[in-house]
C-alpha cells in the first residue's frame, strides 16, 4: 500500500498548545510536528517517529511548556501519512 503526505495548520493558543501537540503525538497517522509562532518562526521540530519513545518526549513537551509562556499564538504545522486512494 503506498502512502501520501499532506500538511494541515491548526491554530492555537499558547495555553493549549501542549495538550493539542500530545494528543497529535497519540495519533497513529502523524509523521512530523512542526511549532512556529505568529511570525513563521519554527520553534520545534519533532519528527513524531522518533518521539514515539517516552524519553524523548518529555523534555520536548517541557520546552514547549516554557516557550508556550512567551508567546500568545502559535501555528501547528501537522504532517500525515494517508494512504492513496486507488
């Protein structure tokens, strides 16, 4: 079965930014998570295949705890794997 990548942005705010990137994290289908700010800026970038082990998880989450405080809005940048439609 061959598989296609689209990107979707989902704005949100600083507050929830953290439960809305663990629950992208707890999808099955999600192969990238890309965190900018207002200006385009990318603060993270966590490639969600790697990150599926606990360890790593938790320091990215923390730091996007402390970067959530300093900026009102941010932009989620989530890259899918969908299978093709034949």
């Amino acid at each position: 079965m061959a598989f296609q990548h689209f990107v979707e942005e989902i704005q949100v705010l600083g507050k929830d930014l953290v439960d809305k990137v663990k629950s992208l994290i707890h999808e099955g289908n999600v192969q990238r998570v890309i965190v900018k700010d207002e200006s385009g800026h990318t603060f993270l970038e966590i490639p969600v295949t790697l990150a599926a082990v606990g360890v790593i998880i938790a320091p990215l989450l923390a730091a996007l705890g402390a970067i959530s405080a300093l900026v009102a809005k941010f932009t989620i940048v989530v890259v899918r794997n969908e299978p093709e439609n034949q």
